[in-house]
C-alpha cells in the first residue's frame, strides 16, 4: 500500500496512529518513504509486534533520505523484549528532529542515534530514564550528540541534578534542557555548560536552595510547581541575562518592592499565595 508514496510530488508529512504494525511491515513502509518527497513521519498510538525473527533488518541504501523529521509517541510493544533495529543513519543527513515519546524507554539507544550529525532536537520525554540509562558507560555525549541544542528528558525518573549537569555539559552545542516531571534533588554543586541558556526544572520538589545550583547564562528559567516560597532582588541579581522567569504553582507570599531584573521581559507568579502587592 505504500508504494505509490514517491509519485505524490506534494506530499510532505504522514501520519500512522491508533493501528498495529509489525517489522516487516514497518520495513516495507520505511524503504519507500526513503525515495519519497516526504519529511515528516509521526507514529502515534501503535502497537509494534516483531514478525521476524531478528526485529527490524533495513537494507542499505544508495541515496539519502528527504527525511527531517521522525516521531514515535505512544508505542506499545506486544512483546515483552527491547525492541532490535538494524539500520544505518549514515544517510539521515537532513534529519533535525527525532521524538521517542511514551515507548517505555529505559536505555538510550545511542548505537541508532550515533550517525546522525544534522540531529538538533531529541524528545524523550513520558519514557523510564534514569541517568544510568541515559548516559551508560558506552554511550559518549560529545560523539553521539554533535549538533543537538535542544534535548527534552521531561517526565522520566532522573534525580541528581549535579550528576546531569555535569554529563549535559559535554554536549558542546547544547542550548535548552527540559527536565520537569522528574525526581530530580539537589546533591551537589552543578557545572553548567555556557552554551545552556534554557533550563526547566518544572515540577521538581527543590525549594528555594534551587537558585544557588543554577547558572548565571540562563536566559529563561522554568520552576513552576518546585516548591518556592520567596523571590528576592540578592536572587534575581544573580542571573543578569534572564529574560523569563517561571514561577508559577509556588508558595511565594510576597512581590519585593525593590525587585528589579534589567533584561527582564517576562515573570509568571500566577497560581501562588501572595497576599500583598507593594
């Protein structure tokens, strides 16, 4: 059924949702979306069964694919094994954006992603990451992430901000980090990269100890719902070039008379328990 895909000149992005695909299948999908015009591939709501004994052996190409972006969101496996693939990205070189979202996902699997230079933003978010998982022994941020700069690991199961700081720091062109809906503590002192100007800790039980661990180059900051209850000017002082500030969902009481943020362009205070405005 797929194979009149490359005569639709106009046709950009396709769809698969609330359907059971198999190997095979996927295979036969996957070879003439590569010699179509197509650039977005979205599964959503699937169900993946592995019809072949080896899972999902895709043969080399001669030509590149048009391919730029590429979303898994809600896979359901009918077996209960890590799904195999077997495919060479070498030739994913338009490739910017790759989503794999609520799969269940607990190791990385950076062998697929490795070969993917243009690769700028990865959602992994709705899946069971933990650091271990995320950034094991085999995996290298600095060769397997050479052109992302925007990584989201939102609702996963991290917890030690010192220990991702540290490891997100290494990926060099890094530029926004979502980690909201986690577990994440505070352990110890964080080494940010400069390049990271955009973090959300959203949804984390921190408090206000969060500000010491954070970096004086973050532009927008997200801390809805993480437990804060005061904002002060010694606080705001720290992070010169901030331009968005998100508090929503906190405790904080009071707006300071003397608060004052000279790049400032946004602040959301909504849904706190302040009493009384200056």
């Amino acid at each position: 059924p797929f194979t009149a895909l490359k005569n639709f000149d106009g046709l950009r992005k396709i769809t698969i949702t609330q359907t059971w695909i198999n190997s095979t299948v996927m295979v036969k999908l996957l070879q003439n979306v590569w010699h179509s015009p197509i650039e977005d591939l979205t599964f959503i709501n699937i169900v993946y069964n592995e019809d072949t004994p080896d899972g999902m052996q895709f043969p080399n190409q001669n030509t590149t694919t048009k391919l730029k972006s590429i979303t898994f969101d809600g896979i359901k496996h009918y077996q209960y094994r890590y799904p195999k693939f077997n495919i060479s990205v070498e030739h994913f070189t338009h490739l910017s954006y790759l989503k794999f979202s609520g799969t269940g996902m607990n190791i990385l699997p950076c062998n697929l992603i490795s070969a993917i230079p243009s690769l700028q933003t990865l959602d992994l978010s709705d899946n069971l990451l933990k650091e271990a998982g995320f950034w094991w022994p085999l995996c290298k941020p600095t060769e397997i992430f050479p052109s992302l700069r925007h990584l989201s690991l939102s609702n996963n199961r991290f917890i030690d901000l010192a220990h991702i700081s540290k490891q997100s720091s290494q990926i060099k062109l890094l530029e926004s980090l979502d980690l909201s809906f986690n577990s994440i503590r505070l352990t110890g002192p964080c080494s940010w990269s400069p390049h990271l100007t955009e973090l959300s800790l959203s949804h984390n039980n921190l408090g206000n100890g969060v500000f010491k661990y954070l970096s004086t180059n973050f532009k927008r900051l997200d801390l809805s719902k993480t437990g804060i209850t005061t904002i002060s000017q010694k606080v705001l002082s720290q992070f010169p070039s901030l331009t968005h500030l998100i508090l929503s969902s906190n405790n904080i009481q009071v707006i300071p008379l003397n608060l004052r943020a000279p790049v400032l362009q946004a602040l959301f205070i909504d849904q706190n328990a302040i009493a009384y405005i200056s």
